[in-house]
C-alpha cells in the first residue's frame, strides 16, 4: 500500500508535537505526533530530534526525520489505513465539488505500545464556522451549491483542473489544493 504524507508537521507547536497529514486513496488521515510521558520513548526521542532540526532551521536533518516518522506511521497504520481507505479500482470523479473538497477524514495519535508503534483513533476537532463569500446582488453572477456542481473529469496539475456540469451545462474550474 502506497500514501503520500503532504505537509509534515506543518501545525504543531515545539514540545507539544505535530499533525502529520497523509493522502491515501482519496481519504485523509491526520496522525498526530506527541512526545510521550517516557522521555526514553521512541516517539518522543524522534520528535526531540524534529524539534531540534526546525528550531536550527536544518532542513536536511528535518527531512530525514520527517521520513522516520512517516516510517513508524506506515509501519504502526498500514492496516489501518488498508481497512478504512482501500485501493481505488479506477480513477472515479466524486459526485460532486463539495465532496472533493471535503473528503472523509480520520484522525489518530502515534503511540509506543509493548514496545510497538501504533496507531490509535482519536475523537475529530469541533466543526469549524462554514465560510462564507459575500457576493453582492448586482453582481449578477450565477450561483450555485457546491454540492450542485457535479465533477465530470480531472486533468491533474497543481490543485487540478475540473470539467463540471451545473445546471446541466459544462464548465472548467480550477481547483487549487491547500491542505
């Protein structure tokens, strides 16, 4: 099983830990990397380790421990990931934008037990206020839901470029990814 970790511990506070963000198979997992009460943990000594390279700006030190945690995440999750996010048979579009925008998300905590690492489950963050864009009336711009527009193919780039239909007519929007 393949995943693509995007963003290492790009939120996360030194000493408090951080969010590992993996992609795999259309679902996101969000590991969280915590130094445990054992400062004698193999967690713990590799997030010291993480914390040392950023706080020296070595980005070539961070790179290589991001890769050991991605290891210990592959090595304590793959079955994990393998049940709640199997293999995609072919390439299907979402139904629709607002589910492309919104895939299912799982959230977990890296964890030392009996001297393995592992991954345990942990409760989603509170629901976050929608956004909304105030456009004005005399714009005359058309508007739709999200959930309205439906996804008819993907042409992949940065963020990707989408052929949708809303309202029963075909249009091309670019979608910019930023998680």
């Amino acid at each position: 099983m393949l995943f693509h970790v995007v963003c290492p511990g790009i939120n996360g506070e030194i000493g408090k830990g951080h969010d590992f963000t993996i992609f795999c198979n259309g679902k996101i997992f969000v590991v969280a990397v915590c130094p445990a009460s054992s400062p004698d943990d193999q967690v713990t000594l590799t997030l010291a380790r993480y914390n040392t390279a950023i706080l020296r700006n070595d980005r070539k030190a961070e790179r290589e421990i991001e890769g050991e945690v991605e290891d210990m995440i592959a090595e304590g999750g793959w079955r994990t990931f393998a049940h709640l996010a199997p293999a995609i048979s072919s390439a299907k579009s979402p139904p629709d934008l607002h589910s492309d925008f919104n895939p299912e998300t799982f959230y977990f905590r890296l964890v030392l037990a009996r001297g393995r690492v592992e991954l345990v489950q942990k409760s989603p963050p509170p629901p976050r206020r929608p956004f909304r864009l105030a456009i004005s009336d005399a714009s005359n711009l058309p508007r739709y839901s999200a959930r309205d527009i439906s996804v008819l193919e993907k042409f992949p780039g940065v963020g990707y470029i989408a052929k949708v239909s809303a309202n029963w007519q075909d249009a091309c929007c670019k979608i910019a990814k930023t998680i």
